[in-house]
C-alpha cells in the first residue's frame, strides 16, 4: 500500500499535469522516463529515484525541492552528487561512439534481479567465492570499494535485516557479474556505474 508521502507526490503530479495539460505520454516523451515508471510512481506503486524527481521538475518547470518533499525526502542536496555523476556519465559517453542504454532506471533493474539471484544457493556462493578476488583484480580504492567491503562483511556475517542483507546483495552482484549499463574496460568510468549501484543501496538503506 502506498504511503502518505507516496500519496502527496502522486497528487502533487496529478495537479501539475493537468495544469499544464500535460498527459503521461506526453511526460514520457518529455522526460525521457517511460509512461508505466511515471504511472507507478504517480499511484505510489513505485518510490520516486532522485533522478526521477529531477527530470519531472525540469520538464514541469517546478522547483526540485518540492517533489523532494512531496516524496519524503528530507534534503534535495543529499542525493546532488549522484545526480551530477548521472549527468556527467551520460555527458561523456553522448560524446563517445559507445553505443549505450545508460539509466539509472537500468541500473535499478539490474539491482533488483541480482536481489533476486541473492536469494539462491548459486548466488550466495558467487558473492562469498567470487568478491575478494574482484576487488584483488581492479586493485581499486576509495569511498566506493568502502563502501562494498562493509556490505560484504555484514552480507558474510549476516548482520542486519533480512531486507538489507538483501540490498547488500545486490550492490555485491552487480559489482562482480559481468553484466554492466557502462563496461569495466571504458577508462576512467568504467565502475562509476557500480558506484552508483552503491550509492542507491546506500541511500534505500538510510529510507528504510
């Protein structure tokens, strides 16, 4: 069931739509987010993504601040890097001949089949075989790789919530599969799609 927060947005687009005579096709095409997401998000089916609520107030002409608020978000400027990270991935690969479908609708995706993989004997094993030698493999260092290792202490010493176990697992199998929305291989943001897997777990853990 949709909460009251879920509620005021979906009311709150309701009204913005209908004042600008604005249908969801209509948002669709403008936004660039698919006409089902926008229905579920405005029935409060679905949890707005910052990046969300940044493209509808850009295409609505409203204020970023109140959808956050609408939504339930406390601060708009908590989720600001991951916004310019977005901006600044799809900036540069527009500007590359990599043909990609680069959102973080995708990533979001991704995320929650690898949830699903999680609950598996085969991906519990990939997680627990697999996520040391990857990070051995990038030697890679900073806030992101942080960031995963705690997941992956707390995910093999199953402290936390049968819910953020499950998050945990998801920013795990996203890093290690070789599925990916940017390859590994495109220097130097080859893995910032992976950190923004993080940064969602991240941020739907600080929600709950």
């Amino acid at each position: 069931m949709p909460n009251d927060s879920d509620n005021k947005l979906g009311l709150l687009l309701k009204e913005l739509l209908k004042k600008q005579s604005l249908s969801i096709r209509g948002m669709d095409k403008l936004s660039g987010i698919d006409a089902a997401t926008i229905s579920r998000i405005i029935n409060g089916k679905r949890k707005a993504t910052p990046a969300h609520l940044q493209r509808l107030a850009d295409c609505l002409n409203v204020p970023v601040s109140s959808l956050f608020a609408a939504a339930g978000y406390s601060d708009s400027n908590v989720h600001s890097d991951l916004l310019e990270s977005v901006a600044t991935i799809e900036e540069v690969l527009h500007s590359s001949n990599y043909s990609h479908n680069f959102s973080l609708d995708r990533i979001e995706q991704e995320l929650a089949r690898q949830r699903e993989f999680a609950q598996t004997k085969e991906g519990k094993e990939t997680i627990l075989l697999k996520f040391t030698g990857k990070i051995k493999d990038i030697g890679a260092s900073g806030p992101f790789i942080q960031h995963l290792q705690r997941m992956y202490d707390r995910f093999r010493l199953n402290e936390g919530s049968a819910f953020e176990l499950a998050l945990y697992a998801g920013a795990l199998l996203y890093f290690i599969m070789p599925f990916d929305c940017i390859p590994d291989y495109m220097f130097p943001i080859g893995y910032i799609d992976d950190a923004i897997a993080v940064n969602l777990v991240l941020n739907a853990q600080s929600n709950l």
